[in-house]
C-alpha cells in the first residue's frame, strides 16, 4: 500500500539497468568501435505508478505512461549529438532508421519511418493494451485479448476506446496540450481522422479467437499448462 516503496524499486531497477549500459559502452569504446557504431535504446513499455487504478503494472492500458517508452539514438560519428527530437515517433521507426544509417533503405514499404527524416506532419501513431485483465478495478470485457484498449495520438490529441460491459465502446478525448498525461478526459467529440484511424484496428481486435482446451486435447503437466494459458491470455 505504500507507493514510494515500489517507487524506490523500481529506481534501483532502472539504475541497475543504466550501470550495464555504462558496462556496454564502455566495452565499445575500449575496443574502439564505439565513434563508428550506431547504437539505439528502446523499451517495450513503460509502467502504471499511481496514474490509474492498478498501480505498478502495465499491459492493461493504452495511456501515456504505459506506451510512451524511452528511444535514444547514438549515431555513427556522434552526428546530431544531443539533438532531442520533439514529434511522435514510434518503435516502428527503429528498422527504417537503421537501414537509412546504412544507405541500403530507399524509403516506404514500412510501417514506419526514418528518424533521419523531417517527419510525417499530420502522422497518427496506434496503440494498444495487450489485453483486459482479471480484475475488479477495471470495466473493460471481455476479459483476454479481444477487452484490449486502443488508442490513436497525432500530437494535438489522443483518444482511447475501451469495449465494456453490454458490447458497448466507452470513448474518451485527452487534450495533450492541456494534459499530457492524459489524466482527465475533455468533453468534446472525438476527431474523426483518429476515430478512422482506429477502424482496421478495432476489426482486427474483435477477430481475435481465444480457444478453449478441449478434453481431447493431450494432457499437459500443470506448468506447462499454465504457461500456454498465460500465452493465450495475451492473444497468442
């Protein structure tokens, strides 16, 4: 019930973390590759500290604090050294970007984009939860991959849809100007370019099939078990 104690946890995890990196490049640079390398540090997501109702976790949210993940960028002669790049970016990007750093990339056939580049204006980036989970805090159904939140930012404004009880979908609009966090929702109408852009996604997450174990299927010992429905509860 104390957050600061998880609170400190999680610091030394992210210090530990941050001495095996110093470890990392100091090896690099002993051995003289270093200047030469391209080097890039993404997550794959971030955590819930007190944001939301569940404290401490992640895979259940779209929000902010859970997709909005560290990427930093070393490029080969140091080029563009502290250069902060203020626009949306995505995980996405991290393949294009290598291969423009290497000159065997021509541009498109990707999902994503070079960081190289100026950016995309007008680009919306898609997220998701992995699934909705087991607990009584949160309104989302069905439980499993097909209760997933999605949700769609382009800068200006990021908007989540939740599937609820009833087969209903519960919309909110954050202002990211006013609210970065994305902490309390505005009452506006959603955009409809981000409402559009959510379409492919929302038909994709509602064809999600979660099969059930039949009695005919070979027996599995009890870890084994265990560890295929944790597999199959994140949609796998």
């Amino acid at each position: 019930s104390d957050d600061r104690y998880y609170a400190t946890r999680y610091a030394r995890a992210v210090r530990s973390t941050d001495q095996e990196v110093g470890v990392l490049l100091a090896r690099l640079r002993a051995e003289g590759r270093y200047d030469d390398a391209l080097i890039i540090f993404p997550a794959d997501h971030g955590e819930s500290f007190t944001e939301r109702n569940l404290w401490f976790d992640h895979g259940f949210g779209a929000y902010e604090e859970q997709l909005h993940v560290p990427l930093v960028v070393k490029l080969p002669g140091n080029a563009r050294a502290g250069e902060v790049v203020d626009r949306l970016v995505s995980l996405e990007d991290i393949l294009p970007t290598v291969l423009d750093v290497a000159s065997l990339w021509g541009g498109g056939g990707m999902d994503g984009i070079s960081l190289l580049g100026p950016g995309t204006p007008g680009r919306v980036l898609l997220g998701e939860s992995s699934h909705c989970k087991r607990n009584v805090l949160f309104s989302c159904r069905p439980e499993g991959p097909r209760g997933k939140q999605l949700a769609a930012r382009d800068g200006a404004h990021t908007i989540l849809q939740v599937p609820i009880v009833g087969g209903q979908m519960a919309t909110t609009v954050y202002d990211v100007g006013l609210d970065p966090d994305e902490r309390n929702p505005v009452a506006v109408s959603p955009p409809k370019h981000l409402l559009d852009a959510l379409v492919p996604m929302r038909a994709q997450r509602d064809a999600i099939t979660v099969t059930v174990p039949t009695a005919t299927e070979p027996a599995r010992d009890s870890e084994a078990q265990a560890e295929v429905d944790a597999l199959k509860a994140l949609g796998y």
